[in-house]
C-alpha cells in the first residue's frame, strides 16, 4: 500500500526521524549529544591522518598515501556528516557542555 503523502519515500521517512527526535526527554536529548560528541571525535582522528604531510613530528605513525581525490571525498564526506549530527542536535534541542579554557591543558609552574 503506497503512501498518502506527495512527499518521497526519503523526505517522509526524515520527517518521522525529526519528529521522533523532537519528543526525545532530557536525558535521552543528552544521549544523542554525547553519542554525537563520539562520532565527532572519531571524525577528528581520521581528519588527523587525513593532514598528515604538514604536520612534523619525530615519530610518525602514518605514511600519507591517501591520493588527493580520495582525500577530497572523505573531506566532504565528513563535512556532510558533521552537518547531519548539527542539524539532529538542534531538532532535540540537545544540552551543550560549558567550553574548557585551552589554558587549563597547560599547567602552570610557580
């Protein structure tokens, strides 16, 4: 049975997902943020070995073999990702973390 909607297939089932995300309590809003919080870390790392020929270092872990359009297509790839996760944390209204002053990384010596 086909459904009702004008819409495709792939827009009324992004609709269901918003609307599913929109009812999420608190603490489930918490857990889509921290499961995103994740996801972007692991994003960070490959973005790491992706910009391995400018970053100097005694002992490297990775020879920068990736060709550069291989490279441009994960780069979008991530970019669109990263876009998707923004746009779910804004649909549950996710809590955000206070920020950590980068000073604090460094301790200081007196």
């Amino acid at each position: 049975m086909s459904s009702p909607s004008s819409l495709p297939a792939s827009a009324s089932a992004s609709g269901r997902v918003a609307s599913a995300l929109a009812e999420l309590n608190e603490s489930q809003a918490r857990r889509v943020r921290v499961t995103c919080e994740y996801i972007d870390r692991m994003l960070v790392d490959v973005e790491r070995v992706l910009a391995l020929p400018g970053t100097p270092t005694l002992f490297p872990r990775y020879t920068p073999d990736i060709p550069p359009e291989p490279r441009a297509h994960l780069e979008t790839a991530i970019a669109a990702i990263r876009a998707s996760m923004q746009r779910a944390l804004a649909g549950v209204h996710a809590p955000t973390e206070d920020l950590i002053p980068a000073s604090r990384e460094f301790p200081r010596r007196n």
